[in-house]
C-alpha cells in the first residue's frame, strides 16, 4: 500500500497535469492569467529570458525609472522629444502594427478610452512598429484619433526600451507625468473597461 506521501505526490502531479492539459484546452484561463498583475510579471520574466541580448549602449526602463530619452517621428515626419513630450500628464502607450490582428482588435477600445479621458486624463500614445505608408490609410480607415509616432522594428527599438524585450505586439506602457515607468502589460487589453482599470490601478 502506497505511503501517504506517495499518494500526496501524486495527487499533486494529477493536479499539474490537469492544470497544464487546462491551458492547452482552454486558453481564456491561459489569458486570465496574464491579465493579472503577477501573471504578467511572470510572463515578462519569461520572455526577458529569451530574449536576444541587448545591443551595447541600450538602456531598458525599470519600473520606477524615468524612460531614456529618444525621439521618434510622428506621421509628418517631426522628431518628437520622448518622454519630454509627455511631460505633465500620465500617458498610456501602445505599441502596434497593422500586421497584428489582435493589436487591431484592442485599438478601437483604446481611441474611445482616450476620447472619455479628454484633454486633462490620461493620454493615449500608439506607436506603430510599421511603416508610415502603411500606418497613415489604416488610421482613416478606423478613425484613430490620438497621437501616432513610428519606429523601425528591431532590438534596438522603442517598445525595447520600454520593457518589451522580446518584441511581443500588442504592448502597453503607463508613463507618469514625471516621465517615469509606472508599469507595462504584454498583450491586448479585454475591452475598454480593462484598460480603464488598468490604467487606474494603484502601482
């Protein structure tokens, strides 16, 4: 007869066997979970661990940290001071590409957030990892208004810099007023009420 921590371990090893045949067969639970904070912390571990290493000389904010400095175009091609721009107002950016279905999914949610939070609320930055020609049509397409800035793709690149250092889209990064990291998220945002609680949340 087996001993009693025989039959612990193995009841233990069923229930990770359920647990993992669960996110297999059921993948909301796969993205409940990474909708939680430590999920996302666990997520970001994850893929930092994959990640390629940095080229020499790029600095990665760290929650609490003020962004590093760069400038990134908008759609009329004028460099835009970062975070220096965003200076006075907490800022929401989202990180895109008209390549990436659930990017796409998430951006309408995104616009009616930013249209509810007006001029004094949190604003809501998009920038496209894509090519400007290609960014401009969709846009007028799906009347996007907030602000838009471009950036080449790459290890070296905007959302990197921010946090994402495996290059997952959708990627979102709450900035303070004082220009400092407060948090970032991996993937889209559920609907509108999500981002809203999100972006709320005490840090």
């Amino acid at each position: 007869m087996p001993s009693h921590r025989r039959v612990l371990l193995i009841a233990a090893l069923a229930a990770l066997a359920g647990a993992a045949a669960s996110l297999l067969f059921e993948p909301r639970i796969a993205y409940r979970l990474a909708s939680t904070e430590v999920g996302q912390e666990a997520l970001q571990a994850t893929l930092e661990a994959r990640a390629p290493p940095l080229p020499a000389g790029v600095i990665v904010a760290r929650r609490g940290e003020r962004v590093p400095a760069l400038a990134l175009p908008d759609l009329d091609g004028a460099a835009i001071q970062l975070p220096a721009a965003w200076a006075g107002r907490t800022t929401l950016v989202n990180f895109w590409a008209t390549w990436c279905a659930p990017c796409l999914k998430e951006m309408p949610d995104l616009q009616a957030y930013s249209a509810q939070q007006g001029a004094t609320g949190v604003r809501v930055v998009g920038i496209a990892l894509d090519a400007p020609e290609a960014v401009r049509p969709f846009l007028l397409q799906h009347a996007i208004t907030y602000p838009i800035l471009t950036d080449s793709p790459g290890p070296a690149d905007a959302g990197v810099r921010l946090g994402n250092r495996a290059g997952v889209l959708p990627f979102s990064a709450l900035i303070d007023a004082d220009g400092r990291l407060i948090k970032t998220k991996i993937g889209p945002f559920e609907d509108e009420a999500a981002i809203a609680a999100w972006a709320s949340a005490p840090h």
